[in-house]
C-alpha cells in the first residue's frame, strides 16, 4: 500500500532527477501529487461508517451522514468543512469513477479524519515534465483533493489492489483558554430573568438509563430526596414529548454523546416541572460510560443554552470571493436539520422579505392532487395546520397552485384562497415550489392591505422559492422515510399486541390505546352484532382520562356514523356540530339568555365546554371489515380546529384491517368457548346430594386449556329411598371425544340404577351401550356403588370396581386399605361377568376415590403410585372430607412441577 501525504502547501519533490511526474489516471485526482509522509498517529475514540450506491442521490445521504455523526460527537465547529469535503470526494466516486463510496469518520483526541474509499484503485503513472498543476476549479471533477489541500490540516492517498482511499483530517479550533462564547455587556433590563436563586440539577444516570447520582438543587426542583430516586430508571420521571413517526426518546437521547433541549420532569407532587437540559456523555476511569444531565427550569435555559451559531465575518475577504449561497442568505446559516423548523424558518423569511403580515407554505401530498398546509405565521395556525386544500381550486391560471399567482384584492374574489377565508387577509401572491418540474409545494404571503404586491414581489419570492425547494423536498422525503419506518415498527407492534390476545373487550382496549395518542387525540370504537343490528358505541378513549365520560355522553346522544364498506377514512362531522351546540347552549345558559338552537342532543347536564372543544376538530371514520362484513367503525378525532395528516390517516387504514380481522377473531373465539362451555357444563352433575350421616366431597380438573369436562367423570344421586348411587370413571382419552363417551355414561347409570337393577346389572349394560357406539366407542373404567346409611351409624357399601383404581378406605386408626377388587373394564368385551362387594364404613371412616389421573402423575421417572396415595391418605385422620380431598389435591399438584396432562378427579365420602 502507497500513502501520499500532503500538509497544506506545495509538496516537496522526492522523485530522482530526471524522472517524470506522475500522469493521472483516475477521475478524482488527475492531477494531484502524492508523497510518502505517513500521518501522525493518534488515539481512535470513537468511528462511524457507511457504504453508498453509485448513485446520484448518495451524495446527498453522505452528506447528512457525515453532519450528523460529528453533530453527535459535539463538533459542530468543523461540521461545514467535513461535509463540503465529502461531498466532492463522494461525487468523484459515484459519479465520476461509478462506482460505490465507502465513508469512514474517525474520532480522535485531536480532531477528526473522514476517510472516502471507491473501487478505482488505478494508480498514477510517472511521464516526463514538469508538475501538473492543480484542477481548474470551474471543472465539473477534479476538485476534490484541491480542496483537500486547502482546507484540510492534512489529507492523503492510499491504494490497495481493490480500493483507493482519499483521507482528510480537520483539527479543532484552538479557543482562548477559559472562552468558548461571550457576548456584549447588556443593560440590566435586558438581561435573562430567574426568580430566585439558580437551581441547577445535577443528575447521573449510569449505562442501564437508571439515576446513580441526585444533587440537592435536584431535590429542591422536584421534591424527592437522593435515596428515593437512586436506582430508578430517568424515563420513570421524564415527560417526554413524542412524536407519531418516530422514535426518538429519553432513552436515545441517553446514549447520546452530547444532548441539549427541553422536557419536564414529574416532581413529587405529581406536577411536571418543563426543563432545559444538557447531557453530555461521559466514561470513568474503568471504561464504563454515564451520562451527566444538567437541569434548569425551563425559563431559566439561558443558564445552560448554548448560544446559536452566527457565521463569522472576514472583512478582509477580497471584493473577487465567491457571493453567497442564495439558500443561506434566504434562511439564515446553519439551516434548520428538521422539516418542521426549515419550513417555518421560511415561512417568517418569506414574510420579512415582503414585509407582509402572514405566510403560509404548503406540502403536495403523494399524488399531487393536494396541498397540506404544514407552516404558517401571522394565521391561526393550530387551525390550519394540516388542513388540506386541493391543488386546482379553480379556473386559470391565478386558481392553479402549478403557477405564480398574485390577487390585488381577495374580498373582490371571495374562495380565491381557501386557506385565507375569515382571516382579514386582502392581498396575496402564491408561488409553486418545483422540483425537476414537479409540485412539490405552494409558498405564499399575505397582506391585509389591498394591492400590496405586483409581479416584482411574485419573482423576487419565486426566486426565494426555487432556492429552498430542494432544501424542502429533500427534507420533505427524510420526514417521510423516518415516518415510514415508524409507522412499520407500529404495525409491526400493533399485530403482535392483537394476535396476543382473543378476550374481545381487551381486543377493543388494545385498539383504543395503540391509537391514542399516536394516531389521534380520542377515539371511539363502534361494534355492530350482526348485519340486522344498528352499531354499538363500545369503546371511548382520550389522551385526558377525565374527558372520557363526557365524549361517551355526547357520542351515545348522537346517531352512530353509517357501516359503510367502502376502505378509507371519511369525514364524520356530526360529532363537531353536536360538540359546537353544547357549546353554544352552555354559554347562553351561563349568561342567562335564551333562545339558541333548539335541538337537543344531550339531556341533563350534557358535555362541558373542555368536551366540547375536544372532539371539534377534525372527526374521521374507518370501517372495520373482517371475512367480507362489517363488524365496526373506529372513530378518530382531533380537538378543536385540527386535522390529521395524509401519512396518519394511511397508518390508521392500515391499523384498522388488522384491528378488525383481531375483533372478529376473539368474537368467533368468544362464541365457540360460550358454546363448548354450555355444551360441557350439561355433562357436569347438577350438585351433590344431602346424605345423613355421610359427608360427600368432589375435586374435579380437566386437563387442556378451556376445558371445564374431559374424560374423567363423577356422580352422586339418590336411587330410591335412602340408597344413594355414586359413580367415578375415566374414559380412554381427554378432551371433547372423551366427554361425549363421559355424558353416554353418566346418564345411562342414573337411568339404569333408577330402575332397580343391581350393580353388575347396570354396567353390563353399559357396557352393551359402549359397544353399540362401534367406531366411535372407548374403553372405560369405572368404579360404581351403592351407599346406604344404617341407623347405628355406619353406612353399608356394595360396591363394583370395573378395571378402575382400586377404592382406598381410611380407618380412624390411620390405617389404609383397598375397599375392592379388580374386575375388568368396559367397552372392551361383550360378555362380561361381574360381581359386587360389601364394605361397612364405621363412623369416622374414610372411602376415597380417584382416577388414574391422580396415581399416575408423573415428575420425571418418578410417579405417584398406589402406594403414594396411600401415604398421603394416612395423615389425613380426622379430617372432613372436604379437607381430606384438598389435601390429596395438593399432594398431586406438588408431587411435579408441569401442568397436569391428564384429568383427574377426586370422590371422598366420610362418615360422620
């Protein structure tokens, strides 16, 4: 690798004597010379890189790249230079070499090296004669390393077989020591005002965004002491202002490296106190980084702000210099970086320089059939902002926004100007803001004088105009590009939240909430049933939790916005009319006049006027439009005099699709669950009998979510005088195939005990009754008996065990024993042969019945078993059988820390 260093002046020559300088071979640095100095070393502290397209619109984006990084390391001194170098060295690589440029910036103790690498790494050969001399600066290339030369503090040339590499370092200014900016001596009038003592927060917040340090000017601002806050995120105290679109916040402003601007600060009285602030970025001595934010009251931020730029003056420049940029001499240098602050910077230039009493600036919208105002001065502005106004507003050439258009007198030509209507403006002159021949936009100025302005005033702003409109679009298509992203990490948010949940009124509150206040500044959501019924005010949200009751009272008065289809927002103005009546009755009323509009939208104590005002602004319906039918509208408004802005109306399309097809999910869920609930409920017995002398309890869990039934099944009902059947069974399987074999069962027992018939009896035809279901049968084992209390106490038992878990019969002297023998199952063979047993239960004692469920939960290798069921059942003497069934229940839910897979149930009898 070659390295040519050049220091600032002419290069010495280090070439043998007679050979020939070097003939340019590349694009760039025809006529550049390279010598072998290497560049001092220095200490990296901070880099940032980027690689652009060969393309012309890369010069641009390497421009901002390049701002934008040394803004974000604090060297806004030495921003202008860096990017006018950069500029041309990526020109000469995308446009003139045509090929892609690599951007590298470098930061170090010293200053900052900015190196630009392309693809042409075609190295210079030597000819005869004398030195070329530098590029002539009126050439369209060649100019990069001429300016390397005269502004940098020292550039140079690498080549590897791949790349040539064009660096450039800029060193800081030095400042007199102790001076950074002063100012004039000022009368003491005009001096910033404080009330008070100067209270200057000094807080630390360390890597994870939390407060590790709260000086006590800190807790003098904002009423919390140092231990209450150490430890606690900032963003838990910060009101920060956001923006629809973007994502910038407390937390990025953190991890800044410098950072300086205004928000509040939520003290301990619940009050947000508004701050200045200035963060700077900082690491101790063990590399571990923390940001320093210092915090005044906000208008004390003359304590803290960092004076504004002003471009230096050399009065010793000669009369040849370049004139100035147009652009700068228009806006003021530096320009605004955001949209917002370019477009109302020109706007009040617009104004000055017509010495006019409004202007106003407007933004095509994406189809160029409409302009959105998006700055203004000397109008309503809150009332216009945002408001939309179609290109051709009338005939000729004086109503197309395409054309200059000067009006002598606007009341001789009432809607020449929409936007100007009600304003008391008389004169204006408009002009087209045109890039390559495109709308991209309308500036105009008003007077409210008549015959102000004439064809001079329309040139010299036309003039204006085509020096910022690049500016503006350029900026204009950054907005868009970051509100693009925004609105894509949103939807993206919004889907997850939605399909995370199939609750319906959650589904509504996630749809209000995702909403307000990016969207809008309230909504409303309106469901509709079925196609016969009328829509449903379900939900209401407002940013102001305490305006939510009177919206809903206004919106439940009115008649709910018609279901149309059709996609896209449209304007709903019933809400705005109702709103601006309520308003008018209740100034009459506390007047104490009468009269006024006579139709009555609210009864009782109707909207306030704070209600009134918030939802009189601009009103917008969305249907909600799910499998082909409507199922809904979302309703989004703006307070008073506001619009929405083309992009937001476009996101909240896009929202409600989602949003619908969510709500018609957790409808279809919500029915379905309703049904199947229904469904299993009718499979669960009614209740528990009455026995005297005999204490019955029951602990029933389905296995699968949703479930309330599954395979296994109990009952306890009376058969005929003082004999009481009971029942436990477990059919193969769980979930609604199970349960269907679980309701055959359950019913043909009541119905063939009923009937007087033994045990065996009755499940033998059961039996028969499963078979019969072919196919669809399955085998069961069930365990069925007959109780019957005797007058000494006891209760006599008969009792059949069909392939089921044997019976367990707890003594009152702790001991436990099986109450049965095992017969074989149902469902499996015809021909069965089975057989009952009688078991004496003395007082005190304890029949306990379970399903496999229970014997067979597993942790691991290890299972419960038969013989831990037992051990269980021998500490639970004395207990009621209630209690007794509790505690087995515990016993299996800790005995594995998964869910149950299985159902289980849990039958106890005790007698008393």
């Amino acid at each position: 690798m070659t390295t040519g260093l050049i220091p600032g002046g002419q290069p010495p020559d280090h070439r043998p004597t007679g050979t020939r300088p070097p003939q340019p071979r590349h694009p760039d640095d025809r006529e550049a010379l390279h010598t072998a100095d290497p560049p001092r070393s220095s200490v990296i502290t901070a880099r940032a890189g980027a690689s652009f397209e060969a393309a012309g619109r890369s010069v641009a984006t390497a421009r901002s790249f390049v701002r934008d990084t040394l803004q974000g390391w604090g060297f806004a001194d030495i921003v202008d230079d860096a990017v006018v170098l950069t500029s041309e060295l990526v020109t000469n690589a995308v446009i003139h070499a045509g090929t892609q440029a690599d951007v590298l910036c470098l930061r170090s103790d010293d200053g900052v090296r900015i190196e630009v690498a392309d693809r042409y790494p075609d190295r210079e050969i030597p000819l005869q004669g004398a030195l070329p001399a530098m590029s002539n600066p009126d050439r369209e290339g060649g100019r990069g390393l001429q300016l390397c030369a005269a502004i940098a503090g020292r550039w140079g040339v690498e080549y590897t077989p791949t790349h040539k590499n064009v660096w450039f370092q800029l060193d800081l200014p030095e400042r007199p020591v102790g001076t950074r900016a002063a100012g004039p001596s000022l009368p003491v009038g005009l001096l910033p005002l404080t009330d008070g003592r100067v209270r200057v927060a000094v807080v630390q917040i360390d890597r994870a965004g939390s407060i590790s340090a709260w000086n006590e000017d800190a807790e003098e601002l904002f009423g919390y002491p140092a231990d209450q806050v150490t430890g606690k995120p900032l963003t838990d105290l910060a009101a920060w202002p956001h923006t629809p679109g973007t994502a910038t916040g407390i937390a990025e402003a953190l991890q800044l490296s410098r950072w300086e601007g205004s928000y509040g600060i939520r003290g301990a009285d619940g009050r947000v106190t508004p701050v200045y602030a200035s963060h700077l970025r900082v690491r101790d001595t063990g590399g571990e980084p923390s940001t320093v934010c210092l915090l005044v009251r906000d208008h004390e931020r003359a304590v803290l702000q960092t004076p504004a730029r002003v471009p230096a003056t050399d009065t010793t420049t000669s009369s040849d210099t370049p004139s100035t940029d147009p652009f700068e001499v228009f806006i003021g240098s530096p320009a605004p970086d955001d949209l917002d602050g370019l477009l109302q910077r020109t706007v009040e230039r617009a104004r000055d320089m017509l010495d006019a009493d409004a202007a106003f600036l407007l933004l095509a919208t994406d189809d160029e059939t409409e302009l959105e105002v998006r700055a203004s001065t000397g109008l309503p502005s809150t009332r216009q902002r945002f408001a939309r106004v179609p290109v051709e507003a009338g005939p000729g050439r004086y109503g197309s926004a395409r054309m200059p258009a000067v009006h002598d007198d606007l009341s001789a030509v009432p809607g020449a100007v929409p936007l100007l209507n009600g304003t008391g403006m008389r004169a204006v002159v408009t002009v087209p803001l045109k890039v390559e021949g495109r709308l991209t936009g309308s500036l105009g100025v008003a007077s409210e004088s008549p015959g102000r302005y004439s064809n001079e005033e329309a040139l010299r702003l036309q003039f204006a105009a085509d020096r910022i409109a690049l500016a503006v679009e350029s900026a204009r298509l950054g907005e868009l590009e970051r509100l693009r992203r925004g609105s894509l990490s949103f939807l993206v948010e919004a889907s997850d939240l939605l399909a995370g949940t199939l609750d319906r009124d959650q589904t509504l509150a996630l749809m209000a909430q995702m909403t307000v206040p990016t969207l809008a500044t309230w909504c409303a959501v309106y469901t509709i049933a079925d196609q016969a019924s009328d829509p449903y005010l379900s939900y209401v949200l407002h940013e102001d939790e305490e305006l939510i009751d009177g919206i809903k009272s206004l919106l439940s008065k009115i008649a709910p916005p018609d279901p149309v289809p059709t996609p896209g927002a449209r304007v709903w103005t019933a809400p705005g009319r109702a709103a601006h009546e309520a308003a008018l009755r209740s100034s009459m009323r506390s007047l104490g006049l009468s009269g006024g509009p006579t139709h009555q939208v609210t009864t009782g104590i109707g909207p306030t006027l704070a209600t009134a005002s918030a939802v009189g602004g601009e009103t917008v319906v969305l249907p909600l439009v799910a499998r082909n039918r409507v199922i809904g509208m979302l309703t989004l408004g703006k307070p008073t005099d506001e619009h929405f802005r083309q992009e937001i109306l476009e996101l909240a399309e896009d929202l409600s699709r989602r949003a619908a097809l969510a709500l018609d999910n957790a409808r279809l869920y919500s029915e379905r669950t309703a049904i199947s609930q229904a469904l299993q409920r009718s499979l669960l017995p009614p209740g528990l009998p009455e026995i005297d002398g005999v204490e019955v309890d029951v602990i029933y869990r389905a296995a699968g979510e949703g479930n309330e039934v599954g395979g296994d099944f109990y009952d306890v009902f009376p058969i005929s005088d003082g004999a009481y059947g009971f029942a436990i069974g477990d059919v193969c399987g769980t979930g609604p195939n199970a349960a269907a074999v679980t309701g055959l069962a359950r019913h043909a027992l009541r119905l063939l005990a009923r009937e007087g018939l033994s045990g065996p009896a009755v499940l033998e035809r059961l039996n028969s009754a499963i078979l019969d279901e072919g196919s669809r049968s399955r085998f069961l084992t069930l365990l069925y008996g007959e109780l019957r209390p005797q007058e000494d106490g006891s209760a006599e038992l008969r009792v059949v065990c069909a392939g089921h878990p044997l019976p367990l019969r707890l003594r009152q002297d702790g001991t436990v024993e099986p109450a049965a023998e095992p017969q074989p199952l149902l469902g499996v063979i015809e021909d069965l042969e089975l057989y009952e047993q009688t078991v004496t239960l003395d007082p005190g004692d304890v029949l306990l019945c379970v399903t496999d469920g229970v014997t067979e939960r597993r942790e691991g290798t290890r299972m419960l078993g038969d013989d831990g069921l037992a051990d269980v059942l021998t500490t639970c003497t004395g207990l009621t059988a209630g209690a007794v069934a509790a505690r087995i229940m515990r016993a299996v839910e800790r005995f594995a820390s998964d869910a149950p897979s299985d159902d289980m149930a849990i039958l106890a009898m005790r007698v008393a």
